[in-house]
C-alpha cells in the first residue's frame, strides 16, 4: 500500500495510507490529524488545507490550478512549495509522498 508522510504544525510525523483517487486532504482528516481545518469540505473555496509539499515530489503531483494559485494569494505563509491538500488526488506514483501542514493565519 502506498503511504504519504505528513508532518504537523508541532513537527510530529505520520505515516498515513494512500488510497488511489482520494485527495489528500481527505487522507489527512481520515487519519485523525486534526491540524488541517478544510472548512470548505474540499472544494477549493477557503484555502484552510494549506500545505508544504516536499520539493522532491513537486514533479510527481499535478500542477497548481489558477483557481488554487489565487486561493493562495491571500495565505500568509505561502511559499513556492504551496499547496491545498484538496487539490492533490492520491495516485500510486504519489507513494511516499511528504507534505507538511503550514502554519494557521
């Protein structure tokens, strides 16, 4: 089974399962990490999913919508790693695949 690694605000990791067309957002609330508010239900509507996805696997997810760039805009914390864990569905190329949530704000 193929795993994403996700790190918490408060550095702690976890392994959680991949499971091939959910997005990640979904695979991170299903593991229980409640760090990651996604107030919109993952609709790309509130930019509350952000995350840092691992340099090493920017070619491996698609890229960034405009809708998701705009989104994005208004995050204080965004960096050219930046993403809505929304936006990325889970894909077995995706395997080990390490995001961090970023900070609140």
């Amino acid at each position: 089974m193929s795993e994403i690694v996700v790190t918490t605000r408060t550095a702690e990791q976890h392994v959680v399962p991949g499971e091939s067309g959910v997005s990640v957002m979904r695979l991170i609330k299903d593991a229980g990490i409640d760090e990651l508010n996604a107030a919109c239900g993952g609709f790309c509507s509130c930019a509350t999913c952000h995350i840092y996805v691992d340099p090493d696997f920017t070619n491996v997810i698609p890229p960034i919508s405009s809708d998701e760039s705009d989104l994005l805009e208004g995050a204080a914390h965004r960096t050219e790693f930046s993403r809505l864990a929304c936006q990325i569905v889970f894909q077995p190329s995706m395997g080990g695949l390490r995001v961090v949530i970023a900070p609140e704000g």
